[in-house]
C-alpha cells in the first residue's frame, strides 16, 4: 500500500456552473447598459447641435455681433 493522498476529482458542480452563469450575465447587461447610454449621449449631442444649426440668425455669422469683443481680445498681449 501506498500513502498517496487522493486528488479530488475538478468536476464542476451545478452551484460553480450557476455562479459563472451569474456573473457573465451581470457582465452582459452592464455592457448593454453601457452601449445604450453612449448612444444616447451621442444622439443627444448630436440632436442637440443640428437643433442649434437650424436656429440659426443673421447675427451668427459674425464673430462679435454679440458685443463681447473686450472679453475676446483679453490676453493677446500690449
């Protein structure tokens, strides 16, 4: 006889399967989560600018027809 300890069979158990279930599904709906609001933020933008686009006036076309001509200039130098 032989005093060889007995290596433990790696079979996986239904409670180490269901526990891999669980985190690749939680990884997934995070990715899905993810990907919608980046969607999201990116049509929002991009809504938002074609918004602005089409509401433009006569005025926008110039670059100080706001009147904030001092607040551009500041820092140019003397």
């Amino acid at each position: 006889m032989l005093n060889e300890p007995e290596v433990p069979a790696t079979e996986e158990t239904e409670e180490d399967k269901l526990g891999e279930h669980k985190a690749l599904r939680a990884i997934g709906w995070f990715s899905v989560g993810m990907a919608a609001a980046s969607l999201g933020i990116f049509l929002g933008f991009e809504l938002r600018s074609w918004y602005k686009f089409k509401r433009r006036t006569p005025y926008d076309f110039y670059s100080h027809s706001d009147g904030s001509a001092a607040i551009s200039e500041y820092g140019v130098g003397i």
